[in-house]
C-alpha cells in the first residue's frame, strides 16, 4: 500500500483529519489497533464545542452526531439560595 499520509489512532481527531484529507483529494490510511466494530460503537467525548461540531458537519461525519448527540443549550448555576440558568444561546442568566 502506497499513501501520502499515515494517520494513527481512529480516535475522533484521526477520523476527522483524514475525512478532511480525503474531501480534499489527499490519500491517507488510519492506523488503529482496535477493530473496525469497537472504533464505530464507542463514544469517546461526553461534551463537544459548537466549533467541533460545526467541523463534524462540514466534513460530512455530523449525520450520527445530529442522530443520536443530546442537544446541550446551557447549564445551571447553583449558590446556597438561588439557582440559575445560563442560556448558551442568549448569553443570557435567567433564575
């Protein structure tokens, strides 16, 4: 096998970059000592920022995510007496 790039470890970077090479016309192989069936069944990120998934949908591997990833839109704030919701989307503290 003769390719132009050598990516090791199908973790979510791995993937990534070589989808991106491959949208890009570049050849690349991913190497990975775990089998194809435990890459594709594990999850390996509890949280991702809106810019990763941004770059998950451009380079056409987002379909999954937007299947099966829970939507995060904010997190509550809690101090003896109050609690409060912080709107991702607003930027707005509401409580």
């Amino acid at each position: 096998m003769r390719t132009q790039v050598a990516i090791i470890g199908a973790g979510p970077a791995g993937l990534v970059l070589g989808q991106s090479l491959a949208n890009a016309g570049i050849e690349s192989v991913i190497v990975e000592n775990r089998s194809r069936d435990y890459v594709e069944a594990r999850q390996r990120a509890g949280v991702l920022e809106q810019g990763t998934v941004e770059l998950l949908r451009e380079n056409g591997v987002g379909e999954r995510l937007d299947r099966e990833g829970l939507r995060h839109d904010g997190i509550y704030l809690q101090w003896p007496g109050t609690r409060q919701h912080f709107d991702f989307q607003t930027g707005l503290l509401h409580g």
